[in-house]
C-alpha cells in the first residue's frame, strides 16, 4: 500500500511513528520544514525506516511551519493508495486540502488535539470549518477531539480513533519503580526528598509553570521537592523563585535518556497547563508508573483519565496544590498508582498507534 503523509517537522515521535508504520506499507512521508525554532536541535528526529522523506523548500510561517506552493506537484491522482494531511493549520496544509479537493483526490485529516473556542470569530470558524470539512475522514485522538472535529463540519461515520503516543512497547516496565530505587536515583542527582513531583515542558506562559510555581513556594511542603525540566524565555524568571526557596530544582532540556531517570526518581507528575493539544508528557509520565495530576487544558490527561489522573481546572493552581499535598501524606499508595499508570500507558503505544492507522487505511481500501 504506497501512503502519502504530509506534517510540518521531523519531530522524534512523528519520526519514531514513520520508522514504525513504514514496515507495513510503501510510505512517503513530506515535511514543511527540517525543525522548529521553537525546539531545541536536540529534539528533531532521525528516520531509520525503510521510506522516502522530502523536505519543502518555501517560505517559513511560524516556527514550525511554512508556505511551500512546492507541495502541489507530489498531489497527483492515483499515486498513492492514502493520503493523510497532518493538520490543516499551517498555509502549506491549506494550500495541499484545497488542491486535493480541487483534483478530487481523497484524504485523510490527522488531528492531535484541538479545543472548541465558543466565543470564536465568525471567519476564524468558518475557516476551520472549510478545511476541516474537505477531509473524506479523519484521524482522532479520542472523544474529546472528536468532537471538536465534528464541531467544525467532520462527519462522525468518517473519524477514525488512534492512541496516539510517544512511547514504544519495549520501554514500559513490568512493574512501577519501588520506593528503595527512586529514593537512591533522587540521592544521585542530590534531589534530596521525601516525596518528589515532577514536571516537564516547555517554559512558556501557555504550560503555567509560573503561576504554579508562586503556589507552591507559597505552600508549607516539607519534606516535598519539585523538579522543572524544559529550558525557554521563562527560564530566568523559574529559577529566581527557586533560588529563594529550598527543594525546587529548574533544569533545562534534557535527552530522552537523560530525563528517563528523573521519571524513574519522581513519585507523581504535574502538568499545570493552560493549553496542551494533546501533551505527550502524559503518555511518558505514565510509562514510568507515575499518577499524573493535571489540569482540563491536557487533552492527553482527559483522554487517558484513569484512577492515577486527577483533573483540575485550568489556572486553579490552588486545588491541584492541594491534591498534591494530600497525595505526599499517602506516598505507601504510589505502587498502586503505578500499576495503574503502566497499565494505561500499553494502551498508548507507538506500536499500537501504527497498528491503528494501517488497519484505517486498509478499511478504506476496501470501501473503494
């Protein structure tokens, strides 16, 4: 089956997708640029697969995406068994939906994520409505996203839902960490504590570390530690409150190897976001058996929501405060928790992911 995948940048999941899905189909994949400027290098991805990759040449747009009128000459009628448009956001993805209509090739419309903006201009949505509507079906991450997708002209007989995740089978433990080996990890790495949170993202205003870190150094937590790791513009501002207070630790960007132990050594992960697509921190935070307190503006969090995720509304930086410090006084519970988390999270696989999709792709096949 030859596949036609179009997305903005080479980043690591997508690329770890593409090497997965690319042993069970002929598969092009066409990305509008060769990396964010938003991203640190390290972040972009290498392909390993056995597929063809061409980078656009064109004009950039945002800091991962691009205007590349060079994306009309690979839409040809009848080259490709599927193709499958990741995201209709960017000019380039405008440009590839409107000339696919235009040639009346079918495609399918990849959406990670997306949130209904009730008070939306009236050209905003019915932009977001043409585009998304010229899809002959659609790819989804869960409900929540399915119906944003239908909210803007998608219909429900055509959404196809996937788990989308970062994480490969091979990389979920049997069981969680114990207690005894995150306590000599976090000796390690002089994150000397009884209970330690972690969070991971970009520093950026839209994560709401900021706000949540005021509200935890406003809290009495001792014995508690918090550990941030992301690096961006709000760094500076991060580290002068950590630096007036003990047991708060701001790191930079970190290596998927690297930041692996600091999964292993935390007892829960927080996510005090204002606006997450998705948020693959979830998939990776539970992958190492950790309970996952976030807030409503996760749709990784909502989606997976199980007994070790607890939702909090978005900016009430006091509740998911609160619930982390009951959480401290139960740490005996985290092996549950654990159990818990992993089981979700082999739901959530790369593997399973390609799995889906190939099984999409073969289902419309057959309806031709």
């Amino acid at each position: 089956m030859k596949v036609l995948f179009l997305t903005n940048i080479p980043s690591p999941y997508r690329v770890d997708f593409f090497n997965e899905i690319s042993k069970s189909c002929e598969l092009t994949v066409i990305y509008e640029r060769e990396a964010s400027t938003e991203r640190s290098e390290q972040w972009i991805g290498l392909a390993s697969g056995g597929y063809e990759q061409i980078f656009l040449s064109g004009v950039s747009a945002r800091v991962d995406a691009g205007f590349n009128p060079g994306i009309i000459k690979y839409l040809k009628r009848g080259k490709y068994n599927v193709t499958v448009v990741g995201g209709y956001a960017t000019p380039t993805a405008m440009l590839a939906i409107t000339v696919l209509h235009k040639r009346k090739i079918p495609f399918i419309l990849n959406a990670d994520g997306g949130f209904i903006c009730e008070n939306e201009a009236p050209l905003k949505r019915k932009l977001k409505q043409h585009f998304i509507s010229k899809a002959s079906r659609w790819l989804s991450t869960g409900p929540m996203t399915s119906e944003y997708l239908m909210h803007y002209g998608a219909k429900p007989e055509g959404i196809f839902i996937y788990p989308f995740s970062s994480v490969r089978d091979g990389e979920i433990p049997d069981a969680p960490i114990s207690r005894e080996q995150k306590l000599i990890l976090r000796g390690s790495k002089n994150l000397r504590c009884e209970t330690l949170v972690l969070a991971v993202g970009q520093f950026i205003e839209r994560k709401g570390f900021l706000e949540f870190l005021k509200t935890w150094v406003g809290k009495s937590r001792e014995g508690m530690g918090l550990v941030v790791i992301g690096g961006g513009p709000e760094e500076a501002q991060y580290r002068a409150i950590a630096g007036e207070h003990s047991n708060v630790w701001i790191l930079p960007f970190l290596k998927k190897e690297v930041l692996a132990d600091y999964y292993r050594a935390a007892d829960a992960f927080v996510l005090p976001t204002n606006e997450d697509i998705w948020g693959l921190v979830i998939n990776e935070a539970m992958s190492y058996g950790l309970p996952v307190f976030s807030t409503d503006k996760c749709i990784a969090a909502v989606t997976m929501r199980d007994d070790s995720v607890e939702i909090f509304p978005a900016e009430d930086n006091e509740a998911l405060m609160d619930a982390i410090l009951a959480f401290s006084e139960n740490v005996s519970f985290n092996y549950d928790f654990g159990e818990i988390s992993l089981g979700k999270s082999r739901q959530y696989t790369i593997e399973r992911m390609a799995a889906r999709h190939i099984s999409v792709f073969e289902e419309i096949e057959r309806e031709k």
